[in-house]
C-alpha cells in the first residue's frame, strides 16, 4: 500500500466547460490554516458563476500560492496541504545595515507610488472585460466598486448607461445620425465585427461540443396539461411540471445518465430549468423535486434565478443534472427542438396551453435525447409516465 506523501498539491480543477481563465475572486485560508476535506479554500468567478475551491484534503495549508484578482487556468496550483503543521524555520537576527545616502531630488520626485509592473493595469473580472469590449468602452475610464477596485460587470453596465446619448430637448434639431452605428447600440446590418459576450461564447463553445459528439434524437407528443394550468398566485405552470417530472423521472433512470467517454452514471432525480438571465442562458438545478412542495419548488426557482441574475451562481447549482427543461411557452411558441449538451441525457422542450375539447388545456412536448442513455421505446415510455403524473396532480 502505497504512502500519503508528507505535503500535496492542490490544483484548480477545471470548474467550467470551455474553460479558458477565471478570475480569483477570494482566497480563505493562509500558510499554517487547519482544513477539513470539502472546506472551500479560495473562490474564482466564471463565465457564470462564482465557484469555490474545495479542498480535496484535511490537513494544514503550507504555501498559498493564488492571490485575489489573479487570472488562473486548470492545474493552476492553488496551495499545499500536509498532514503536519509547516515548520517554522528560525530566522537569524540581521546584520546592522549601513546608512542608505539620502535620495537624489530628482530621483525622489521621479519615483512612481506603485511598482512599475503595476502601473495601468486595469483590474476587472474577466466577464467586465467582454461586455466591455462588446460595448466598445475603456475600462480605464470606469471607476470600479469590486476588492482593490476591481471593475465588475454592473460598474461597465452603469457607466455605459451614464455617459449614453441623452434624448434631445424639445425644439432642438436632432444631430445627424453617425455612418456607423455606436457599438453599445444593436447591429440591425454591416457595421463592424464584435466579440461574442463572454457568455455567449461560452454556450457557443458547448453547443459546437454537443453537436461534434452527442447522437441526439427527439419526440414530440400533445399532452393534456389540464392540471398544469390551474390559476394559483406563486404557483406556476413550470412549478408544476418539475413536481410531475421528478415523479416521473423516478421511475426512468436512463434520463439521469451522465455519460464521460466510456463511463456513465445515474445521477440523482434533478430537473435544470433553461432560464433567460442577465448573464446569458443558464440552467441553475432543482434536486429532489419528487419530495419537494410546490411552494417549496416555487421558492427555490425564484432563489434560483435571482442568484443567477445576479452572477451568484455557485458550481454545485449548474452541474450534475442530465435533465432539464426550456419552457417557451408564454412567447407564444407552440412546438420547438431542445438542443442536449454535454452531461445531458435528455432535454424537454415545452410549448403553449392552449385551450381543447370539454374546457381542457393542451401542449406539445418535444423530448430530445442523447441516444447512448436512452432510446425511442424508452423516451415514449417516460411520456406515458409523465402524463399519469400530470393527470394526478
């Protein structure tokens, strides 16, 4: 059996598909700090969230090794941990240092108050950086409110909102309109090329990643939604339909497979809920909702969206939940096609109550699924399930 070495390293994993850099937003422990194993050490902010870096090890912290607003990678060394306290090495007392002559005048006045590595660098998150760069400002003329004043998106966001283009008084003739449109204006046509939102590109890099490696197929049924219409004050036609999925996915562990190269695993019943935020498309997780209240699943979809809007997110939020739904219904969309990523084994695609014989309700609902955890039989089966589930709420 092989020995625990005296000290390991921790390295920061890879907390985000298409992860690039991330940016260390917390750093929670020091040199001689005792941890437990799962203890967060540190915290970085992606493209969608704020993450915590946990640690894989209880011991005690010998060197630190990140530092607050630092851009890391994965494998990035994050600290080491040992079994024993470091040990503190004696220092030796220090020789009386010679008098240092006075500073030349000139020298003096001359000298910068920061060192010159840091000198105009701008710090901002990584996300500040893109919408930044898509609304074509200088982020050396935004004023941040972060740590050390670091510039964040919300600080980008209002100055791009202050220094706009007042509407012009009364009675005042109008300024002939640019050649080119202002790039904090949306393009309609031509104008110059701009740098996908980092958001956006994020999805992008995830939807070119499922198409490249996942066999999806899909169906589509009409379903009686009836009981998922019902007018309750808090209480939703999606609240609803997560309550009646968690039932159903019960009894259907292929739709909680996560599949990684030759592996897969059936993960706990847990619905993703597609929700437009202001960071772009996210689909933060409901778990266990087969034992949840409907009060209490409209508590926690709420929580859920306003911790993604305000860029709150943590990991555990967004990962390991093969199911998930997009409901485009109240736009007025009858049928549509889900798209499954990646750690997906199905997605279930939601369209609009529409009214039917003898005063029921009616919907179409499209099934898409990764062909390696389930197939047609199974996925017809679900939605036989499913609609039991929904006829006895």
């Amino acid at each position: 059996m092989s020995e625990i070495p005296p000290v390991r390293t921790v390295l920061l994993p890879n907390v985000e598909l298409n992860m690039e850099f991330v940016t260390v937003t917390n750093v929670l422990v020091k040199p001689g700090d005792q941890v437990t194993e799962g203890q967060a050490l540190g915290a970085v902010e992606t493209q969608k969230a704020n993450i915590e870096i946990n640690s894989p090890y209880a011991g005690f912290v010998h060197e630190v090794f990140i530092s607050e607003l630092q851009e890391i990678g994965e494998k990035t060394p994050v600290c080491t941990i040992g079994e024993q306290p470091p040990v503190t090495k004696a220092v030796p007392p220090a020789a009386p240092k010679a008098p240092v002559p006075a500073a030349h005048p000139a020298v003096a006045e001359s000298a910068p108050d920061l060192p010159p590595a840091a000198e105009g660098k701008v710090r901002a998150s990584p996300l500040a950086r893109k919408v930044a760069a898509s609304l074509g400002l200088d982020l050396r003329q935004i004023v941040g409110t972060g740590p050390a004043g670091r510039i964040k998106r919300s600080d980008v966001e209002e100055y791009q909102a202050q220094t706009a283009s007042p509407t012009p008084p009364l009675n005042v003739p109008t300024p002939p309109t640019p050649e080119k449109h202002p790039p904090s204006q949306p393009m309609t046509s031509g104008g110059d090329w701009q740098p996908f939102p980092m958001s956006r590109a994020g999805l992008i890099g995830q939807m070119e990643a499922a198409v490249r490696t996942i066999p999806m197929f899909s169906i589509s049924r009409q379903f009686d939604v009836t009981t998922l219409s019902r007018k309750v004050a808090g209480i939703t036609f999606t609240h609803r339909l997560i309550l009646c999925l968690g039932r159903a996915l019960s009894a259907h562990c292929s739709l909680l497979t996560s599949i990684d190269g030759n592996r897969y695993r059936i993960e706990d019943v847990s619905v993703a809920v597609a929700m437009e935020t202001a960071l772009g498309l996210l689909a933060p997780v409901v778990r266990n909702p087969q034992a949840m209240t409907l009060a209490e699943i409209s508590a926690t979809v709420l929580l859920l969206k306003a911790r993604a809007d305000a860029g709150q997110l943590k990991r555990a939020d967004l990962e390991r939940a093969p199911f998930a739904i997009s409901n485009l219904g109240m736009f007025g969309i009858d049928v549509f096609q889900p798209s499954v990523f990646a750690g997906q084994a199905a997605v279930l695609g939601t369209g609009r109550a529409v009214d039917s014989a003898g005063g029921h309700k009616t919907a179409w609902f499209t099934l898409a699924c990764d062909h390696r955890a389930a197939d047609g039989a199974e996925a017809a089966r679900f939605f036989q399930t499913l609609q039991k589930e929904i006829d006895a709420l």
